[in-house]
C-alpha cells in the first residue's frame, strides 16, 4: 500500500512551519486518521513534538547526510502503519548545500525523491500583494517539485487577507488556509531552539489549541485532497549498526538527542536499548555490553551531574571493560570539566582528555563528514560517517593529537577542518551527532 506525503516548508525559517506541522498534525489525528511525522534535515528537536502530536515516532530524512538506501529506508519507516505522512521543512525550501543534484540537504530534495506535494507556509507580517511573489519564485525554481498551495501566516486583519488572497490568485495558487498574528501560538525556546517536548509545560493543551486553530483556519479537507506521492516500503539492512547488543542508553531531560532512525536502526538489527538516567544518579547497567550518551543539554545540569556519584562512577567502571560514546553534550559529559554560562566549572567523568565551557558561547553549527582513525564503537578505522554539529560550547584544551582524535572531518563541501573528538581506550567522544 503506497502512502502520500506532504511537506510543509516555506521561503525561509520562522515563517510558522513547526506551528502549521503541529496543528495539522493533531488535527487530521483528531480526525482518526494514521498521521506519521518526518523531519527534513538534522534536527533533532521537532520530531519529539511531532511524536507528541500523533502518538507515533517521527524520522529525520537528511538527502546529504543518509545514503540513498538509508533514506529510502527510513522514509520506508515514517510511512509505516500510515494513512499520510507530514514531513516539515527546515530552513527555507531550498536551502542546503553546494552538492550533486538530490544530495543537497534541502527540503526540495525530500519533496522531489517522494513526490510530496509542498504546503508553502508564507508568513506575511509586512506583506500584502508582494507575498505572491515569493511564493511564485518559489513555485518556479524547482522543477522537480510542485506547490499545491499556500498557507497564510500571521494575517494582521480581515482585509489583510483579502490583499494577500487577491496576489495569489493573480498568480494561481490556492490559499489552503490561514493563522492570524497570535504571539501565544508561540513554543518557548533556548539556545539550541525549542525546549524539548518533554520540558514544555502543558504541551498537550497547546497542541489541542493548534488543533482547534487549524479546524479553524485551514481546508482541511482540500490539504488531505493535496497529498501525492509516497513513502517507499520499509526495508531492512540500510539503516546504521548498533554499537552492540545491549546498549545502555542515557535518557533524561540532560540527554535527550538520539535520532530516532539511529534506534530504529539498531532495533531492526536485534539490539536492545535499556534507558537509565544521570540525572537521577543511575549508572549504566552492567549487564549491558555498550554505553552511549547522546546530546541534550548537561549544561543546564551541570552541578547535578557533578554531584551525581553513582553515575560518574559508575561510567568509569564500565569503561574499564566495555565501549562508551558520547555525542556532545555526552562528549562533555565524558570529559574532565565542564564550565556552565555563570563560569562555575564543575569535574566530570574524566575519561577523555578534554574540557569545555559555555561560558563564553560560540556557534558551531554543520555537517561533518568524519573519517574514523582507529577502531571502535563507530567502526573500524577509515569508516567514513557523517553527522552534525550545532552547540555553544567551547573547548579548553588542545586539539587533539592524532593518536588521540576519533576523527579526520571535513565540511560539508570537502574543506579539511582537521581532527575531531577524542578515543582514549574503550571511550571516544566527538561534538557531531552521528545520522549516516
């Protein structure tokens, strides 16, 4: 059974895409329909609130940093058990990278490879007859994809949306809809972009009120009518191999960044994952043969962490025998320091030689294409892996050494950006997040 798709994107970012994916999302839910989420590119933030409004885990789809099999494997997975599939866009429509054609990183690449139909989200704060304008640019410069209509956000008034009505139709696309301007549509943010889904206070009650705007505001129906294409089937063997069998996985409001195709991946292939929580002072459980700590924000947990004995013990025992790795804000956790915005540093597990600081935040932010240097939870030495960064965190030590870095990395567009990350022993760490 094919699935159709569509994908919410827009011009640029802030447009209104997260709010317009949610409330569909929760509204076509409402109406007893499979919706599964999907996110273009790296982030891994908006999935969790995708999972919070349908009641179902939401993949990322990355066409730069997933091999072809891998992305069709895991679009094969967000179309499971599905009646639609509701991808969301980052950044605008076609931003991504310099690559070959379909490898780019943008959204329209998603788009084009399914056959999704885009909902182009025109915010129109500023705007009237001009927005059309855009969102015909839009309409033109990707031949591979096609608009199946526009919708409105941020309608100042009435008369308002007639003007920007009145533009669309000049050019022939559809108005499927429209928000007015409500600063409480609003999800609060920090520095990495939304609080995570499990930190936002009455997320249910936020997410039934988009619900009931979207019942609201959009054509509901003619956006059900809009949706094409489909997802491929699901497919076994092209998603990324588990670092072993019994993984123990950190998992609280501190780590928190596991890419959901990752654990996906590792499942299908017999692996199982067993959560335990730093910060409530839990080690990972000796029965387990690998350990990983993903990212999240230990920085706003640091003294917690540093007071948490059993846990910081508990992970230097299990290092003397058993693999460990750490993506960010694990890598920190991993580390000898970490030093919080107010500058108060705190000791950490000291398995690797580095230490970081928030206090003076700098943005690191792309892909990472990582060759590995030796052996080890990854892979074997010259595996090549790519991932994303995006952290304020600054290094207080050395660039490692290369018999002591996980990694050669270049940019996304093959510019040498050195060694990366840390391995000492069975323990290595880097600030990219691993995604193919």
């Amino acid at each position: 059974m094919s699935v159709p798709g569509l994908l919410v994107a827009a011009p640029r970012s802030s447009s209104g895409k997260t709010t317009v994916t949610l409330a569909l999302m929760r509204a076509l839910s409402r109406r007893g329909l499979a919706v599964r989420g999907a996110k273009c590119g790296p982030d891994y933030i908006d999935p969790a609130f995708h999972a919070a409004a349908t009641g179902f885990p939401s993949f990322n789809l990355d066409s730069f940093a997933m091999p072809e099999p891998m992305l069709d494997a895991v679009a094969g997975l967000a179309g499971t058990g599905a009646d639609l599939v509701v991808a969301e866009g980052s950044m605008g429509l076609f931003d991504g990278i310099v690559a070959g054609a379909g490898r780019t990183g943008a959204n329209a690449d998603i788009a084009a490879r399914y056959g999704w139909p885009v909902l182009l989200v025109l915010d129109v704060s500023g705007a009237a007859q001009s927005a059309a304008a855009v969102a015909l640019g839009c309409s033109l410069y990707d031949p591979r994809i096609r608009i199946a209509g526009v919708i409105l956000n941020k309608v100042a008034s009435p008369r308002h949306r007639r003007l920007v009505e009145a533009g669309l139709a000049r050019v022939g696309l559809p108005v499927l809809g429209a928000l007015m301007r409500d600063a409480t549509l609003t999800l609060p943010e920090r520095h990495l972009g939304l609080v995570q889904a499990r930190e936002t206070n009455d997320l249910e009650v936020r997410l039934d009120r988009l619900a009931d705007l979207a019942e609201a505001g959009l054509d509901l129906d003619a956006i059900l009518a809009a949706a094409g294409g489909a997802a491929p089937p699901p497919r076994a063997g092209a998603l990324p191999n588990p670092p072993g069998q019994r993984i123990a996985v950190a998992s609280d409001a501190a780590f928190s960044f596991l890419y959901p195709h990752m654990a996906a991946g590792w499942h299908a292939q017999g692996a199982e994952l067993v959560p335990f929580s730093p910060l409530a002072d839990e080690a990972p459980p000796t029965s387990c043969d690998a350990a990983w700590l993903p990212g999240g924000y230990p920085e706003l947990h640091a003294g917690q962490l540093a007071g948490a004995l059993t846990f910081l013990g508990g992970l230097r025992d299990f290092a003397v025998q058993k693999p460990i790795h750490g993506e960010c804000g694990g890598y920190m956790v991993l580390g000898e320091s970490l030093e919080d915005a107010d500058g108060v540093t705190h000791p950490m597990a000291g398995l690797l030689p580095v230490a970081t600081s928030y206090r003076t935040r700098k943005l690191h932010l792309g892909y990472r294409v990582a060759t590995l240097i030796a052996d080890g939870p990854l892979g074997a030495a010259g595996t090549r892996l790519v991932g994303h960064e995006f952290h304020y965190a600054s290094e207080r030590t050395l660039a490692p050494e290369a018999e002591a870095a996980l990694a050669s990395v270049t940019d996304a567009e093959g510019v040498a950006r050195g060694l990366a990350g840390h391995r000492h022993g069975r323990v290595t760490g880097s600030f990219f997040h691993l995604i193919g």
